[in-house]
C-alpha cells in the first residue's frame, strides 16, 4: 500500500511541475508561410530574429552583420536561422502579404532586395518599392497601398492575432535561442557567436 501512494503522490509531483513550468512559447507565432528560413533544419542551433522593417537597426544590423553570420553559421549548418515578422507597422504587413504568395525557395531573394532599398521612416517610398519587387516576383498584389484591401488579407488577420499577444517579443530585434526569447541580445556577430559557442 505504501509503494502505491509514493507511486500516486510523485505521479501527482510531475504531473504539477509540468503544469507549472513555463512553456518555451506560450505565445504562437505566425505561420511558416510569413517566416524566411535558411539554413539546414538539422543544424544544432535554431535562431529565430523577430524584426520590423520600420526598426532602424534591424535593417542596419542586416546590412552591416549578417553576410558575416550567414557565412560562418548558417553556411556551415551550425544554425537553422528564422527570420520572423513583428507585423506593428505598414510596410512589415506588406511584407507579409507578399511573403504567403512566395514558395519559401523565393523568400530569401525577396526579403534581400527588400532590406536593400527600405527605407526605415518612409513608408509611401515602401509601398512603391514592394509594389515593384512584387511584379518582378510575379506577386499579384496589386492593392498593397490600399489600406482597406490590406484590411481583407489574410495576412492582416495573423498579423493582428499576433500583435494581441501580451507574451510575444517586445524588444525588436529580439533573437529567440534553441526555444528561449533573449530579448536584450541583439544578433550581432559578436552575440550569435557567444550565444553558439
């Protein structure tokens, strides 16, 4: 009888800590079709960079460090990269609209162009540049200006849903390491290669 009550109590024991431990996600985030992945899957690190193109240094963090980091862990299948939208601005939602209709092969090409020419305060020049990229894609967007259309997409609809989450990342840029948000580590060289080694 003894074994069968230190059986039932530490069976209880587990069952509460797994209710009570911290879920490594407790926010959901968006769906891959919005995501821009490189890298091998199999790597033994996954980085995921919540971004908006409206925040000045993730765009100069992209320009200045991230050549640097895909050549040495993401070419080299250390780390499985994510880089996932923080859909707070304008142009970040048309990025997104665009992004479900690229296959995840094109994404990568797209979203470089697009970091190339943005510009961070000035949405109406966004719009044009999106609104171009996305002909040269073969995108058929052609109401990304249209702020009641954009209100119709599906991508504003997840982009909302995301954005009432009190527990996603505030801070943008914001790296999430092998499932944990470090909100203060920005993904620089110097902080990727800290957080890999």
């Amino acid at each position: 009888m003894t074994q069968i009550k230190a059986i039932i109590s530490s069976s209880f024991f587990f069952f509460l800590c797994f209710i009570a431990a911290p879920s490594l996600h407790a926010f959901e985030r968006l769906s891959e079709k919005y995501t821009i992945s490189l890298g091998s899957s199999e790597a033994p690190h996954q980085i995921t960079e919540y971004f908006s193109l409206s925040c000045p240094l993730c765009i100069k963090l992209l320009k200045t460090d991230f050549r640097d980091i895909y050549t040495q862990y993401i070419e080299t299948k250390q780390v499985y990269w994510t880089f996932h939208p923080d859909p707070q601005d304008i142009t970040t939602l048309q990025l997104m609209v665009c992004l479900e209709k690229l296959p995840q092969s094109k994404r990568w090409a797209f979203f470089w162009e697009v970091v190339q020419a943005v510009k961070v305060n000035n949405p109406g020049r966004n719009t044009f540049l999106l609104q171009e990229l996305s002909k040269r894609f073969i995108l058929h967007v052609p109401l990304l200006h249209d702020i009641q259309w954009l209100e119709t997409t599906e991508a504003y609809k997840k982009a909302y849903q995301y954005i009432q989450q009190s527990d996603a990342p505030i801070e943008i840029p914001s790296i999430e390491f092998n499932g944990l948000i470090k909100e203060k580590s920005l993904p620089t060289k110097k902080s990727i290669q800290e957080l890999v080694q």
